[in-house]
C-alpha cells in the first residue's frame, strides 16, 4: 500500500513543517537515510550497464551521465545508449531493468526533494510535503505580513490533500524496491558480459516477478527489434 494523505489519515492533524521531523522520528530518519544510499548506490550499478555497453566510448558518456543530477533525464540517457547498441532479447531485458529503476526512482526522488514534517497526533509517522504546497503557505505569509501592518500574524498548513503519511513499512517497502532493483541491475551486467552461465542468469532475471510484469509491458507496447544479419551469397560471402 502506498503512503496515505493526510487528509483521509488525519484531516484536522495540526502539521509542524521541519527539518527536525527526521530527528524527532530516528527510526525513520534512519529509514530516510537509507533510501538516500542505495538510491546513490543504485546509481552506480545502473552506470555500470551503459559503461559495459559502450565499451571504449564509455568515458565521455559517463562523464556527461555524471553531470546530470536529475534521475529521469540520466535515464533517459542511458535507455537512448541501449537502443543505438542492443536488440532483443538483451534489449527488452535492458528495458525492464530501466523500467523498474524509473519506477524506484519516482519514490526516492519524492523522499529526497520534498518537504518533511510531523504531527503529534501522529507519533508513528513522518509527513512528506510537496514542494509547491509548502511555497504557497510562504507566498501567503508574505502577503499577509505586508497587510497586517504589524499585527499577530497566524502561519497557514500546507493543503492537507498535498500532505502524504510515511510509517515504517512504507519506507521499508521502497528500501525492499530499491534491493531488487540493485539485483536485478547486477544480473543484467552480468548476463551483458556473456559469461558461461548467462543463459541461466537470463533466466533468473527474467523469473523476477518485478521483471516479468515489466517484460509483459514492454512486449505489449513495440515489436521485437531483432539484429539483422547480411544474407549470404551462394559463394559463402557477403
């Protein structure tokens, strides 16, 4: 299950948005912590599927790739590298891995660039606030503080239907996200080397359910894109 508004948990929750919300709640700062470092460990297992592909041409890409801090156009990247070098079945499996990862991605990113607080009603759980919804209360502050001409000024909460509720299995449950996809990342390098057992290591990712949904989408969506061999003549060459 999916982290829960506030407005359906608690609607008339009082909201304290803080930094010290992380602090205030350890064992899920400490959660917090950990989706931030596998997410940047991620990373590297993901770069290192675009360095096996180009091969010689890798340093200039991955020094590109590197410049990039936002995850969805280092995506984008990396899934346009894998068309220009790989067909199937090595470039649906390509596909599905990056498909996972984008999915994984969206959750970090919300935990990694949203705002955080808490509420006392709520001593279990941390609350993640878009952005735009805490810019809004400050916007409406420095309206109010320009009209009130000194007086007592109350600060707003943020829209409560912008608020989510994080509890422990929801930030266990993007950490378990951001395992498999680490895994299915790391058997991908390896079935892309061609060792001895990559037939079988294709098969094992194949059989993770996350891959095997992802897989269903993708063939679903396009055609096989298939590596065209050059017919040979009747004297046997090209």
């Amino acid at each position: 299950m999916s982290p829960q508004p506030l407005a359906r948990v608690r609607p008339k929750a009082p909201v304290i948005v803080t930094p010290r919300a992380i602090a205030l709640r350890p064992k899920l700062g400490l959660l917090v912590a950990e989706i931030i470092a596998r997410w940047a460990s991620l990373e590297i297992g993901i770069g290192a599927i675009l360095s096996h592909m180009l091969g010689t041409e890798a340093a200039p890409v991955m020094a590109m790739l590197h410049a990039v801090t936002s995850a969805t156009a280092q995506m984008d990247m990396i899934e346009a590298a894998g068309w220009t070098k790989l067909f199937d079945p090595d470039l649906e499996a390509f596909e599905a891995v990056i498909k996972i990862a984008r999915a994984a991605a969206k959750k970090r990113n919300a935990i990694a660039h949203h705002v955080w607080g808490y509420t006392e009603e709520l001593p279990e759980a941390l609350l993640l606030i878009e952005p735009e919804a805490q810019t809004e209360v400050a916007v409406r502050v420095q309206k109010a503080l320009f009209s009130s001409a000194g007086t007592s000024i109350f600060t707003p909460s943020p829209d409560i239907d912008r608020i989510s509720v994080y509890r422990e299995n929801d930030l266990v449950q993007i950490i378990e996200e951001l395992k498999s996809v680490a895994k299915c990342a790391s058997m991908l390098v390896l079935y892309l080397q061609r060792i001895a057992a990559h037939d079988q290591i294709y098969r094992q990712l194949c059989d993770e359910p996350s891959i095997e949904a992802a897989l269903k989408s993708i063939r679903k969506t396009r055609p096989p894109r298939l590596k065209q061999t050059i017919p040979e003549t009747e004297n046997g060459s090209a």
